[in-house]
C-alpha cells in the first residue's frame, strides 16, 4: 500500500507540474516565438548549459541500448505465452512489464499528440514536441524495471551486482547527457523523471503484491 501511495504522490506531481507548464510563467523564449512554461527558470538554465548537438545525437542513439533490452524482455514473454500455451502463465512480473511497456507507450504518443512545448533548438530545422522528455522516460522505465527483474532473475550475486551498477551508471549518464545537451527544458527533463518514478513505482508495488501473496 505504501508504494501506491508513493506512486501516486510521483503521479499527482507530474500532473501539477504538467499544469504548471501550461499556465505558469508562459512566454515567446523557444525557437520560431514558441511559448514555455516555467520560462525565466528554463530559459535561465538553458542559458547555462547551452547547446551540445554531439551529445544529444549520442545519447538520442543510445536510447536504442534500452528499445533492444524491452524488446528482449517482450521476447521472453512471447516464448513463455507459447510454450505454456496460455498468456495467464506467463510469469506474473513479465506480464506486468508488458502492461508496463504498454502504459509507457501510451504515454509517449499522448504527448506526442498534445504538445506541451517544443524544444528550446530546432531539429533539422523542425520543431518538435519536448515534454516530457521521451528519452529519459525510456531510458529510465526500462532500465530500472530490469533490474528489479535481474533481482530475481540472476542468482550470481556478483554478476547481477555488475550488470546492475553498469545499467545505474548508463542511466544517470542518459539522463544527465539529455539535461546538459541543451535540447531540452529543464522542466522537460523533471517531468520525464516524475513520470517515470510514477509507473516504476507503480510497477513495482503490482509485482510485490504477488510475491506476497
């Protein structure tokens, strides 16, 4: 019951910073006189960082590390629904994580339908939508979700030790890389993280249930 809560208290969050965003010190600081929310805190640190193109390219390719470790996760899902001929014998933590994944999904193209604001830079020459930001709710969805399953997944203590620092470190770097690189607000960033803690939580609260029961 406690991580609903916790869940839901990184959900509501979200929401009022969305809100935020949306109503709270709008102004013309984004390219081609696009409006932001939150604009003298985000043009302020946009300001600082400025814009490593290098950097977001790495990291936009990068992202991809994360798009095959889901993909893998749906595969063993697959495998199992066949092999046990029934979707309901999948284990439950993998069928969660395929709900997960969906949920996550959803919320992509969601904002990716209602734009909220558009990145403070142009992509080849194009707006395009910034919040939250995409990569960092990807990277830290999936990352973080398989190592709560390499928990019990991995038995050798040392392996699962290394795999699971070396997936820490990669996602901090993500996440970190998308802040400094310039193309993103600020306030895109602490959204993609909000959001995320959310559902993680969320996920995790689901799968602790079973493992209780």
């Amino acid at each position: 019951m406690k991580k609903f809560c916790i869940s839901f208290s990184f959900l509501l969050i979200f929401v009022a910073l969305t809100l935020g965003v949306i109503f709270i010190d709008v102004s013309a600081i984004g390219p081609n006189g696009s409006s932001v929310g939150f604009a003298t805190l985000n043009g302020f640190f946009h300001s600082i960082t400025g814009v490593n193109m290098p950097l977001y390219v790495v990291t936009d390719w990068l992202g991809l590390v994360s798009v095959f470790i889901g993909f893998g996760f749906a595969l063993l899902g697959l495998v199992q629904w066949i092999k046990r001929r029934n979707i309901l014998k999948v284990d439950f933590d993998i069928l969660m994580l395929g709900i997960f994944y969906i949920v996550v999904i959803a919320a992509y193209l969601l904002f990716e339908s209602f734009v909220i604001n558009y990145r403070p830079v142009l992509i080849n020459g194009f707006l395009e939508t910034s919040y939250p930001s995409s990569t960092t709710l990807l990277v830290l969805t999936v990352n973080i979700t398989t190592v709560l399953q390499f928990k019990k997944r991995i038995k050798n203590i040392i392996l699962r030790k290394s795999i699971n620092i070396s997936l820490t470190c990669f996602t901090l770097f993500m996440v970190i890389g998308r802040l400094i690189s310039g193309v993103h607000w600020l306030s895109d960033i602490i959204g993609g993280v909000l959001l995320s803690a959310g559902l993680i939580t969320l996920y995790s609260a689901a799968i602790n249930i079973k493992r209780k029961s």
